[in-house]
C-alpha cells in the first residue's frame, strides 16, 4: 500500500542521513491474554500467559510496564501488563506472520513481516500507517529491525542485504521509494538458498555502527551503514553464536538470544563493537525456543515460540522473565 507519513526525508541527501543515523545520540530504543496475573502489591509474574496459539517471535517495551509481541501465526500484535500478565490485541493481523517488532517514541510500531516486507502500525488505535516492499530478489525474510533517531534498520534473513527508512523531520515516515537497500560485503559469507543467515540487529556501544547475528553460521558481525561492509567481530575462544536470534544491547554488555539453545549469551563488547568476551550464559526452565527479548526494571522478557512444538489454535504460548 502507499504509505501515509508527514513530510517526508527529502531523496537528496538521504546516504548521508543514514550514515550518520547509526551515531544518532539515543538510537537505541531498548524493550522501549493468559488467566496468569499478580495482585495489586505482589510480585511481579515471571512467566506470563499469552494467547493459545499465538505464535509469538518479536517482543518491544515501551517506557511503561507493557510489552508488545507479534504472532507468527496471523501477524497480530499483542499488548500486556508485565505487572499483571494481563492483555489484549492492540491489532488485528494481514493474516501474515510478524516477525521483529520495535515501538519508538511516538508510539509507532515498526514491524518486520517476513515475506510481505514492512508495516508501521499506531500502538495505540492498531491502525496500519505505512507499508513498505523491499525491492529485492526472491525470497526474502524481513526478520528483525533496529531504530534509531534517523532510520528503522531491518534484516533479510534470506538475502545478503539490509532495508532502511529513513526518518524525516519530527521522525516523519518516508515514501515507499525512499527505502534504501544496502547491500553486505566484506566478511559477509551468506549461506544460499532458505537459511537464516541475517536475523537480531543493534548498534554498537559507541553507536557508529551496527551489529547483526549471523544465525547459521553463529557469527556476529560489525556493519558499515554507509557502505554495507562487515567485519566478524572477534570473541575470542567464545563458542559461535549458533541460532543468534534477538539482540539486546545495554551500555556495553550485548544479550543474544540462541533461540533453540534454550540459553543467552552475554558478550561485553568494545566502545566500537569489533571485539567482545562472553561473561556469562542464562538459561531458565522456562524456556521452550525463546527467539527475541526486550529489558524492562532489570529484567529480561523473552517469548518462547516453541519451534520444536507443531502449533496449533490450542497449543499454549508464554513469556518468560528472568534476571538481567
């Protein structure tokens, strides 16, 4: 569909604002149903009902107690109260998965939708406010995305190539031709046919540059938004990141999701992201296929998407916190 949006980023000059986006000051937004809640004064739950065949991959809080997750299974999203595990459908699914989702500060919804390309969606009416195609070859898997004060970053898992929108004055959304397709080269090895190659994304600690996992290979890698080029980041004798999935990045310590691990691995990373030591690895129970996950009052959310489980419309989905 052609997207609605304010004044647009203007096409001249738009390399130079993604280039410069990346180093934006405040780029990264960090993460901005089920019967299971806590009492008004109880703790808060650490494993949280969602709906029964749901389907949930991507996860984003906000600068409240609510997160937002996105189905797999009808691209819907949901919205609930980490306080209460209480929640609702804030809007109502293409029929098309949604894969990673971010909420920005103006209460917009960037979400990643696999095959179908990308969707801007109103958190808070649940109304579709842009929509986007990449043009690419075929097939593709938007997979995850990335904001930061100048462009939403999204990865292809099936092609060797980042999206990006580039945001306008006041954060104005872009005419569908103005996504930018950037190409990765350097040490980039993608893996051909339907593989996940590209999946989590973030930026670096010092913000002039992106990090995206690699899931098949297990490999981080350190991306040039101007120019596509990557560099694997050294981890030293840190076993690969295989099946990396969601990505979190706190100051300098960099949470990565291995989703049918059952586990994170927390990296501490250099200012500029090229190398890192892993310090520690959370696992929990709980966990059955967790994919992406979001911060919120020193604690981790992760969604467990049971990929090992045939879904179903009864089959039952939960969210899972654990200590940051």
């Amino acid at each position: 569909m052609t997207p609605t949006h304010g004044s647009p980023a203007p096409a001249v000059g738009r390399r130079a604002l993604l280039a410069g986006g990346a180093a934006a000051a405040g780029a990264a937004l960090l993460g901005a149903g089920g019967p299971a809640h806590a009492a008004s004064g109880a703790p808060w739950p650490t494993v949280i009902r969602l709906p029964d065949g749901f389907r949930p991959e991507g996860i984003t809080v906000g600068g409240g107690p609510y997160a937002y997750l996105g189905s797999l299974g009808d691209g819907s999203v949901y919205r609930v109260d980490l306080r209460t595990g209480r929640g609702r459908i804030v809007s109502e699914g293409p029929g098309t998965p949604s894969v990673g989702l971010k909420l920005d500060g103006r209460g917009r919804l960037f979400v990643a939708g696999r095959g179908e390309g990308i969707r801007v969606v109103d958190a808070g009416s649940g109304r579709v406010l842009a929509a986007y195609r990449p043009a690419t070859a075929t097939p593709t898997f938007v997979n995850d995305v990335h904001l930061t004060s100048r462009a939403a970053w999204f990865t292809d898992s099936y092609q060797p190539v980042l999206y990006a929108l580039p945001l306008g004055r006041g954060g104005a959304l872009p005419a569908a031709d103005e996504m930018v397709r950037l190409p990765l080269g350097g040490d980039w090895n993608q893996a051909p046919g339907e593989v996940v190659n590209a999946n989590g994304i973030t930026r670096t600690p010092d913000g002039k540059a992106l990090l995206v996992v690699q899931s098949g290979a297990g490999v981080l890698h350190r991306v040039d938004p101007r120019t596509g080029v990557t560099r694997r980041v050294d981890l030293g004798d840190a076993p690969p990141l295989t099946n990396g999935d969601g990505l979190l990045l706190r100051g300098r310590t960099l949470y990565v999701v291995q989703n049918r691990q059952n586990a994170v691995d927390v990296l501490e990373l250099s200012a500029d992201g090229s190398s890192g030591v892993r310090r520690r690895r959370i696992t929990d129970p709980a966990f059955d296929v967790p994919t992406t996950v979001a911060a919120y009052r020193g604690r981790l959310y992760l969604p467990n998407a049971r990929f090992t489980t045939t879904p179903t419309p009864t089959t039952p989905y939960t969210l899972v916190a654990v200590p940051a």
